[in-house]
C-alpha cells in the first residue's frame, strides 16, 4: 500500500509534554487499523489493573485503510480502559474525526499521561501543540466550547473538534466526549478520562492526500459503491427518518422500555416518534464527512424565556436512543420537553443513556422509599410529569453534587449497591442498557458484547427475525458470535455500522485491492474472530467475568415480545456464546 | 455552449464532502480535501449549514485581468483556462476573486482553477450543485 502515512502512529505524553511519531506497519498490515490496531495498542500501552484515571490509562483513537478513501468509511475508533466498567473502553464517533485523523497524517493517536492544568492539543499536519485550557475549564456548556475552538484553530470545515463537558472535568463515569457539537464518543466514559488528564479538548486537521495503488480501479469501486448506496435504498432509512423511525416499531411490539422497563409500551410514544420529530421540529439533515446519507437529525425548538415575546431557538440533534434514555424511559412524552433534556446532557457532556437508565432508576427508588428529599436535595422526580426535575438532576449528577448524585455519576450499579434497588438498576456487565427489551438475543448481546452495547452485535435484529419464524437459543448465539466478528471487521476499516448492508466482505475485499491490499471474506472473518479474542482477552485480564454476571430481575420480570426470560436459559447462552465464539480458554480460570 | 458548476440549492447541502473528494480524486488523482477546486464551508457552526464555493464562471473575470503573466486568460462564454507554465505563484488571482473560488496548493504554489468538467456533480447526493449551460438562469 503506497498511503503508508496511516501507519504513523502519533504518541502524545501529557505529563512530559512531548511527542513522537512511530512508524507502525506492523499493526496495521496485520489488523488493518480501528478497532483491530486500537485493541493492541491498548494491549501495549495500559498496564494491567491500572486506575482507568491514572495517567497510566491511554487514549487510542485510530482510523483505518478505508477511512477518507471511500463513503461512509466516517468513524474513528477510541479505546481506553474504561472507568464505568473496569475493563475494556470503546466507543465510536463521526463527524469530521476520521477524515482529520488521517488527513492529518496518521492512522492513530495514542495520548498517554496527564497535565496539571487544564489544556488542549492542537493537531494541525505535523505541528502538535499542546495549549493552555484553563479558561475553558468549568465552561457550562459544550457548546461553547467549540465556539471559542472554532474561532482560534485552523482548519474550519476540515477540522474536528473533540471536547468534554463539566461531566467529563468532574469524572463523570459515563462521561462522554462530544464531536462537532453532535456526534459524541459516547459509552463507558471516555469523557472522563479526558478529564483525568485534565485534557479538555483535541482539534485536528489536515491538508494532506493520500495516494491509492490503482486509482483507474479505485474510481470504478468507489462509483459503484457510491451508487448502491445513494441510489438503491440500502440507506435511505437512515436519511429519511434517521435512528428514531425505530420509536414507533419497537412501541407497537412491546420492546420499548418504558419508566425503568416497567412497561414495554409508552402510551405517549406518538409524541416522541421519529415522525413527530420530523413533522414539527426537524430543520435539517447533516453528514459526517466522506458521508452521502446524513443521517444527523437537528431540530429546532423556540422557548420563550420572558413575557414580551422573549425567544431562544435551540438546534438539537436526535436519534433514537436519547429519545429512549430520556424519553419513554423517564415517562416523558411531550417532544419539547425530551428536546430540552437533550439538549441539557448534551452540553453537560453526558451519555444520554447511561444517564437516562440512571435517572429512571432513581425516580423508582425515590417512589419506593429507597431515596428521600434530603438525597436528591428536593427534587421530585414523577415520571413525565415535570421534565425541569430532570433537568436540574442531570445537572446535579454532572457536578457531584452531593452523595447520592456522586454515586449516580458513578454509575447506576454503584447507586443501587449504596441505596438498594439492584433489581431494577438496569445494566448489562456494568453499562447502561440500551433501549431494546426485544428478547434473549438483545439481552446476551448486551451481556457478551465486549463493549456491552447495542452496537456489538445487534441482538434486536435477531429476535426481531425469531418473531417471524422460531428460532432455537444455538442459531440465535450463533448469529450473535457471527455478527461479532463481521462488526470486528468493519470497525477496522473503519466503516460506519449503518452501512453494513453494502460493505458485505466481498465488498470489502474489493474496496480494499485498489489499496493494494489483498484479501478474502474467510481472512477477513478470522480477524474478526481474533480481534474478538483480543478484546476478551484484554477484558478478562481487568477481571472481568462473563459466568457471574449480575442480571437484573427487571430484565426477567417484564415480558420481551418473545416472552418472559429465564436466567437460566440466559447463562446458558452465555456459555453456549463463549463456546461458539472459542473463548472458553480466555475464561478457563472463572469458570 | 459553457457550462459551469452552479449552486442551486445551498440550504440541502448535507456536508458530505463528496463533491470535494470527487474533484481530488478525478482532477489531482488523490483523496485529499485541500485539492479540490470546490469547497465546501461551515456557514458558522454546523447548525446554521454550509457554503459551497466554486467558480462562478464570470464573463468578464477579475482573475484574469489580475495575471500579470497571462496564465490566466478567458474561456469563451465565461470562466478561464489556466496555463500553468506561464504562472510565476504571484497569488493575484487568487486575492482577485472575492467569492474565493481560486484556490491555492500549497504543496505547489499553484492557482487551484476550476476546469468546468462537471464531475464533482455527479457525487452530490442531494442536488445541491449542477452543472449546467451558463445563461440558464435566465432562461426560467
Ligand atoms: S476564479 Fe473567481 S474571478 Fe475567476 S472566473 Fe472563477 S469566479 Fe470569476
Ligand atoms: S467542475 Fe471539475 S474541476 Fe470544477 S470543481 Fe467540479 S470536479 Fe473540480
Ligand atoms: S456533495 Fe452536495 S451535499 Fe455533499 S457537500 Fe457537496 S454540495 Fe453539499
């Protein structure tokens, strides 16, 4: 491959202030880049049992052979040790990071160390300048962080600009990092390890190109591939409705989590559907570059703030799983007030997840007894009923501000150990569920997947295929572990998930040879297994133990469209997944 | 007949990039977003969309009467041909064009000059540019 400024790997140390280019073609001839090299780099660079706040826990964020080359080859990939889970960080973001990373001259970014002050990197090409940041340290919103960025580094419309916000400086542990004002490094707390390091933001940008093999083939592949996508359809879901066209399937099934996944079914689901959304707010459609779908939904909603027709407009993105976290899950079903809380644990620096699943656990436990006016400090929360409560308790959480929001910071899991109520705290392996109560497979996907998400292996397509036709526990695992390893190969590339349905591996094998890279779907294949392996590997060694895994009552409790689950039949598909995807040695000793 | 690239519809623009690539890769024979004779801009935050600068094709262009070489000179019907033997990097044409549709390669010191191909349009997935016959506009 003649593109080798992706083998630059950028090596930052905060606390010594310097920096270092190694070249290393050795991770990426054989990992391809994402996910792949993030994994081993993380295996280099974290030493075993370290405080993911230590200086010692790095940030990797790598990009891939695709990333600028082709559509939709947009996310750049971050690992880290995370905080909220204790074992492997990963998270995944757009916007204009991909392209920056590798147009600035590099396939990753590994940022060790940690400053005493606050400060920021500048990344421009070859020059790394690591600046002072101390007045944008405390700064209320995010938001205004890009602004102040915007106005003082080079590289507008080119460049990322990654930053957190007071949850991530206060060590939030679902803390995330927010990407050009509406993409985010989401899950497991990046952010927080940012602001560890009192790191509070990285812009980056770059004016170099990069040279294919056989560019006569490139141009014939990349048209092809552009085609398909733009004009056969294979994407438009994503474009037209975006992520929240999901709000109102998921409903009508009973796979919605509702109040803390008291229910499946949100009477007010109407309200806060994609269609809605679309209908009354939408004001524009946007990409990541390198991107032809766009699928980044912005609203805009006028709040009058003082009689005599005093207006504030607010632009706020959308997608389905905030509409989730801090809608149907907080009872929440007015589409004003869900866009109000968007917009305040966006500029706070918030997973919207996590802290929705944590919010939704704490209006219980305030219901039940478990917690009193003297812990939330006088706010009540009911559901629906005042979203200004939830506004003022995401607030409280991104501040610590006093024990009870700090154990809330620390993750819902700490919370319910402190206070009680571990039967309805909603996680899998320590995460914040996403919201999918479609059935086994979502719920193993979520417990098994390396990074406890969705995103791993998408168990809600599966069980939403078993509605149709029966499907026994093996194929679904199967599917689960299959799955897995395709997305293994994606992130590596790095290829937007959404655009799996056209980078099928033949696909892949194809895109890649212009590159000068060769390869087939069955090698392919196997280094999804084996970044699969690295990534168990990496959890298990931070003692992660995938055979006693606390799974809450309320997953059980409430009946998915497939029915009621057992936990037993759930661990034994765990098991029967370590079995199926050869990690059984990888967990020899916990079992 | 000339034709141009023409912004039609700015405020479909999704920020994809794709014209910009597509006139990299065709005209420069590489992934770059700093070759490109079209840019695209952030109009001031991603909230408030984007600008897509490209050459207007003038009929009477500042570029080329700012060329003391002769470099630049005009196409007939509008817009200009660049001969890049003559050009000695003095960057007047690139002040000369207000709406900044000349660019400038900093690896070569060179006017970045639009060739009026059209390709960059065939890879907008929403319209927002066209390559059309120049006058057009007055003919609706
Ligand atoms: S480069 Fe600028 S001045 Fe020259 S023809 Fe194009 S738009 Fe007109
Ligand atoms: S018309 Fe051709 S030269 Fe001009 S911007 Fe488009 S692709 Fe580039
Ligand atoms: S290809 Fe079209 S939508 Fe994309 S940036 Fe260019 S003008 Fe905008």
């Amino acid at each position: 491959m003649i593109n080798s400024s992706l083998y630059n790997v950028l090596y930052i140390d905060l606390t010594e202030r310097k920096y270092e280019v190694q070249e290393r073609r050795d991770l990426f001839e054989k990992y391809l880049g994402g996910a792949g090299v993030a994994v081993k780099l993380l295996e280099e660079e974290c030493p075993k049992g370290v405080d993911p706040f230590s200086p010692d826990n790095p940030i990797i964020l790598a990009v891939g052979p695709l990333t600028g080359l082709y559509p939709l080859a947009s996310k750049t990939v971050a690992m880290f040790k995370s905080p909220l889970t204790g074992n492997l960080g990963e998270s995944h973001a757009g916007g204009r990071s991909a392209v920056a990373i590798r147009l600035a001259g590099y396939g990753a970014i590994v940022i060790k160390g940690s400053s005493r002050t606050p400060v920021y990197i500048s990344i421009f090409n070859d020059q790394v300048r690591i600046k002072d940041a101390t007045t944008l340290w405390g700064m209320r919103s995010s938001y205004a962080v890009g602004r102040v960025l915007r106005e003082i580094e080079p590289g507008a419309g080119k460049r990322t600009i990654m930053r957190i916000g007071i949850a991530g400086e206060n060590l939030v542990r679902y803390a995330n990092v927010v990407v050009e004002s509406y993409r985010h490094f989401g899950r497991l707390g990046l952010g927080a390890v940012f602001g560890s390091k009192k790191l509070k933001a990285i812009v980056i940008a770059g004016t170099r190109g990069v040279k294919v093999y056989d560019l006569k083939a490139y141009m014939k592949v990349y048209e092809e591939i552009f085609r398909s996508i733009t004009e056969t359809g294979v994407m438009s879901k994503y474009h037209v409705l975006g992520t929240a066209e999901n709000v109102l399937p998921l409903n009508a099934m009973g796979a919605l989590p509702t109040r803390n996944l008291m229910q499946t079914r949100f009477e007010l689901a109407e309200n806060i559907s994609g269609e809605t959304l679309a209908e009354k707010y939408l004001v524009r459609k946007i990409a990541c570059t390198h991107c032809p779908i766009g699928c980044i939904h912005l609203a805009s909603l006028r709040i009058a703030f003082a009689p005599g027709y005093e207006y504030e407009t607010l632009v706020i993105p959308y997608d389905y799983e905030p509409i989730y976290s801090l809608g149907s899950m907080l009872g929440i079903g007015s589409a004003e007030g869900l866009l109000r809380l968007i917009e305040k644990v966006e500029g706070l620096g918030l997973d919207a997840i996590s802290v929705g699943v944590a919010m939704a656990w704490a209006t219980e436990a305030y219901q039940r007894g478990l917690v009193t006016d003297k812990e939330t400090m006088g706010l009540r929360p009911n559901w629906g009923e005042d979203v200004e409560v939830y506004i003022r308790m995401a607030e409280k959480i991104a501040r610590r501000a006093n024990e009870f929001y700090s154990a809330l910071a620390d993750g819902v899991e700490v919370a319910a150990s402190k206070y009680g109520g571990l039967d309805f705290a909603l996680t899998c392996g320590g995460n914040e569920v996403p919201g999918y109560h479609t059935g086994p497979a979502a719920i193993v996907g979520f417990l098994t997947g390396p990074r406890h998400s969705h995103l791993d292996s998408a168990g809600y397509s599966i069980d939403q295929k078993a509605l149709r036709g029966p499907m026994i526990e093996e194929e679904m695992v199967k599917q689960i572990v299959e799955e897995e390893k395709f997305r293994n190969v994606l992130t590596s590339l790095v290829i937007c998930l959404f655009a799996r349905g056209e980078y099928k591996l033949e696909k892949v094998v194809r895109a890649l040879e212009p590159l000068g890279i060769r390869t087939s779907p069955e090698e392919l294949m196997k280094l999804g297994a084996e970044i699969q392996r690295a990534k168990a590997s990496f959890k298990a060694r931070e003692g992660f133990n995938p055979y006693n895994m606390r799974i809450a009552k309320r997953f059980l409790e409430t009946p998915t469209p497939l029915g009621k689950l057992s936990e037993e039949r759930l661990r034994d598909m765990i098991r029967m997944y370590i079995e199926m995807a050869g990690l059984k040695s990888v967990y020899a000793t916990l079992d | 007949m000339s034709y141009r690239v023409s912004v039609v519809s700015i405020e479909r623009c999704i920020g994809c990039y794709s014209c910009m690539f597509a006139c990299s890769r065709f005209r420069f024979g590489e992934v770059s977003l700093a070759k490109s004779a079209i840019q695209v801009k952030s109009a001031g935050g991603i909230e408030r969309g984007f600008v897509i600068v490209v050459c207007r094709a003038c009929v009477d262009p500042p570029c080329v009467k700012s060329c003391p070489t002769g470099a630049l000179t005009p196409r007939p019907g509008g817009g200009v041909i660049f001969n890049e033997a003559k050009c000695n990097s003095c960057k007047s044409c690139y002040e000369a064009c207000i709406v900044r549709a000349v660019v400038w390669d900093e690896e070569k010191d060179k006017p970045i000059i639009c060739r009026y191909c059209g390709f960059c349009t065939k890879f907008c997935p929403h319209n927002v540019i066209v390559f059309e016959p120049m006058g057009r506009e007055l003919l609706v």
